[in-house]
C-alpha cells in the first residue's frame, strides 16, 4: 500500500468521523435536512461554494480547457459562479422567509400537494446525475492512486459515500466542508505554484498561453448553441435543493443572503486556478490515456511527494462533500415531499428514517449511472439542464408573484422535463435548453388565466 493510498485511507476515515459526531447531534429531521437552521453566514457560504466547486470543477473543467481552451469550460467557474450570485442576491432570503423544509415544501405552500410532488419528481434526476458525477470522479481518483479497476473504484466510492452522508446530514455536511474547503485551496494553490515555478516564473507562464486557448467561442457554434450553453449553469443550476437546504438552514434571512453571495464571490476567484491549471497545463508534457486524469497527472509530476498527497486528499474531499450534498437533496425531497406528507403528524425518528433509507437508494442509482457514464463533465451539464428550466420559472413565479396555481405550475414541469429531454436525445436539437425554457414561459402564462390560486397550506 503506497502512502498516497494510506493518505486517501486517511482523510475517509476523519471525514466519516465527523459523520458520525454530526449524527450523534441528529434527532429531528430538521436537524438532518438544515442542520436545525441554526448556521451563520460563513458556514452556510463557504459550505454552499464547496458543494458546488466539485468534481466538475477541479477534475472536469481543467481537463475540459485543456483540451479545448476556454471554449470547453464556460460554465465553470463564469457560470457558476454567476448563478450564485443571482442566487443570494434575489432568492436565498426569500426562501428563508418561507420557513420551509425543503424546495418542494415552497411549491406546496403556494401551489398545492400536487405542484409539490411533480416538483420533486423533477428535481430528483439531477440530483441523481450530479451524484454519479462525484461517484464517478471520486472513482477515478481511487482507481488512479490504487490497483483496484474503474469499475470497482466506483463502487467503492459509492458506498463511501452512502455511509458519510448516512450518518451527519446537512449539520455533518457543513462541518466537514470547511475542513475540505481548506484542503482545496491549499491544494489548488500549491499546484498552480509549482507548474508555475517549472515554468520559470508568471511571465513565462503565461507568455505559453495562445491566443487560440482564449476564444470563449467553440469552433463552428452557433449563436443558439452559444446562449445554450451559458443558460444551462446560469438558469439551470440558479435554484436547486442543494443551495436551497443551505439557505432554509442559516439562522436569518440576511445571513442567507450573505452566505449566497458569499459563496459566489470564493467560487469565482478560485475558480480561476482550475482555469489557469488548464490552460498552462495544455503545454506541459504529459501521456494521458482517460482526459479526465489531467489535474492528478499534472501534480504528481509537479508537486512533492508530501504536497501531492495534500492535494489528492483536498480532491477526495471536495468530491465527498459534493455527494454528500446531493444525496441529501435526493432524500429529503423522496422522504419528505414525493411519497411523505408534509402536513401529517409522523413521529420524528420515522421521518429521519426514511430520509436515510432513500439517502441509501440514490447512492445506488448514483453509482449505476457512473459506472455507464463517459464523463464527469457530461454527466453535471445533464443534471443542470434535464427539467430544471420549469424550476426556475415557477420559482419566480412563486416568490415574486401570485400568479399560478396547481396546473400550471405541474404542467410547467413536466413540459421542461419532457422537452429538454426530448430536444436532447430525439431530436439533438442544438439549444435544448433554451427551447425547454422558452416551452416553460410560454406554457406557465397560457394557463395562468383559467385557474385560480389555491389557499396557502
């Protein structure tokens, strides 16, 4: 066993630690799902960047530009980051104020049991497909540093996984992810340093970047195509039960502001080392037999022994913490919103029960669909494009507006899951996006005059 191996075994065996001192704090389903609502600002924000800077971007995005330039990473970190934005400065306090548990719960309160359960049908799958990607990177991290086979390092990966989210819930989520936060930009950090040093230096550095890796724009893309794939991260990703549960849980509807934005801002500004990583990395020497082992090749050749297993623990971090998060999602919206009840009284251990047991069926579907996947990089722009263009429009209208009621909200999300899939995979349409939420807007305001809104619940 190398001492990377050892080191990998390591940081597994703190992060399932804190799981377990988390789980001991777990009661209630409130103190499984947001974390009892008592975070601050800090937490909650460098906890919602962490979740959202995962295996995409660090594995994903880097290999991305370096094969492609910037053209092939536009949505991480720019549009990402912009989505956060957006998200802290227009939703994260008004979800606060709905006292919700979780997304689905604020389309119950304005649009009915029926919006709620179509909401969570909706929103399960891309939880499902950003789980595989982290299963999946996480994966080939194992499979890169030990003899074990891709197919078996997944696995392996998936029940890790289960079993930390498992234990902590969101209270054992956000602990560990400022731990993990830290292991990653140390990470990070170190390797940009070092490549940059064998280089000679930032000005040689960057004098090896060409013009061509800058172009923001694929060779032979059309406009469509282009606003396609800036809308896919920006509105796709803008409202999700993952950023959602980590606003429901601060202790103020300002701290969730402040938490959103914060998250942002981190996640653009060190979001750039990956880019640069890619860029730089393009000119560095190196035989790649999976593209997607670029940034683990890179700092095994450029990093010291003693660093290398730093950063190699600060990605298997980041990608623990990204699933955690979204099988979490997964079982709260099953548990709570799709075959639960909200509004019936059930004993506070059935509900944390239950909560679990699907936590446990989503790492499983996670990890069949990582197993048949070509890519982390493919697998993210799938969960953020496949239904979620209805979310973001029955989201404003919900918070922003009285308009709407059951059918149209339930007819707005099916129509952008069935379109966006459809578009996609039937008819390889070149903005399945766009068109999805175009088909949204216009489906959401034709059946707005013909029903009324139901009374809150």
């Amino acid at each position: 066993m190398t001492p990377t191996t050892i080191a990998i075994l390591g940081f597994v065996l703190v992060q399932l630690a804190i799981g377990y001192w988390a789980s001991r704090r777990v009661a209630h389903e409130d103190d499984y799902l947001v974390a009892g609502r008592r975070l601050g600002a800090p937490l909650a924000g460098f906890s919602l960047f962490i979740t959202w800077f995962g295996a995409e971007s660090i594995l994903g995005s880097s290999a991305a530009i370096h094969q492609e330039g910037l053209s092939g990473g536009r949505a991480d970190p720019f549009g990402y980051a912009l989505s956060l934005l957006l998200f802290g400065a227009f939703f994260a306090a008004r979800f606060w104020r709905t006292g919700s548990m979780t997304l689905a719960d604020v389309y119950r309160i304005r649009f009915g049991r029926t919006a709620e359960r179509v909401a969570a049908f909706v929103l399960i799958p891309p939880s499902v497909l950003w789980s595989a990607a982290q299963i999946r990177a996480l994966g080939q991290i194992l499979s890169f540093q030990t003899p074990l086979g891709l197919e078996v390092a997944i696995i392996l990966a998936a029940v890790i996984a289960v079993l930390y989210t498992y234990l902590g819930g969101l209270l054992g989520d956000v602990w560990t992810d400022l731990l993990q936060g830290m292991l990653v930009v140390v990470g990070l950090c170190a390797t940009l340093l070092a490549l940059v040093h064998s280089y000679g230096g930032w000005d040689a550095s960057l004098g090896r970047i060409e013009p061509s890796q800058l172009r923001l724009v694929a060779e032979g893309e059309t406009v469509l195509a282009r606003v396609n794939v800036w809308l896919v991260p920006v509105i796709g990703s803008l409202i999700a039960q993952e950023s959602v549960s980590r606003a429901l849980g601060c202790r103020s509807a300002p701290a969730a502001k402040k938490a959103a934005l914060f998250a942002g801002s981190i996640y653009l500004a060190l979001g750039a080392v990956p880019v640069l990583l890619g860029l730089l990395g393009a000119h560095y020497p190196l035989s790649l037999t999976n593209g997607e082992d670029f940034l683990p090749e890179l700092a095994k050749h450029t990093l010291g022994p003693i660093v290398y297993v730093l950063f190699i623990g600060a990605i298997v971090s980041v990608i623990l913490s990204t699933i955690d998060s979204s099988l979490l999602a997964i079982g709260a919206l099953a548990a709570h919103n799709l075959f639960g009840d909200p509004t019936r009284k059930e004993g506070d251990r059935r509900r944390l029960r239950s909560a679990r047991l699907f936590v446990v069926v989503a790492g499983v579907a996670g990890s069949v669909i990582a197993l048949s996947a070509d890519s982390i990089y493919g697998l993210v722009l799938e969960a953020d494009s496949l239904g979620t263009a209805g979310i973001a429009v029955i989201t404003v209208a919900a918070l922003f507006t009285r308009l709407g009621g059951p059918v149209s909200a339930s007819a707005t999300l099916m129509v952008a899951l069935v379109s966006s899939a459809s578009a996609k995979y039937i008819f390889d349409h070149e903005a399945p996006f766009l068109l999805s939420l175009a088909l949204s807007i216009v489906v959401f305001l034709a059946i707005v005059p013909f029903e009324r809104r139901p009374a809150e619940s």
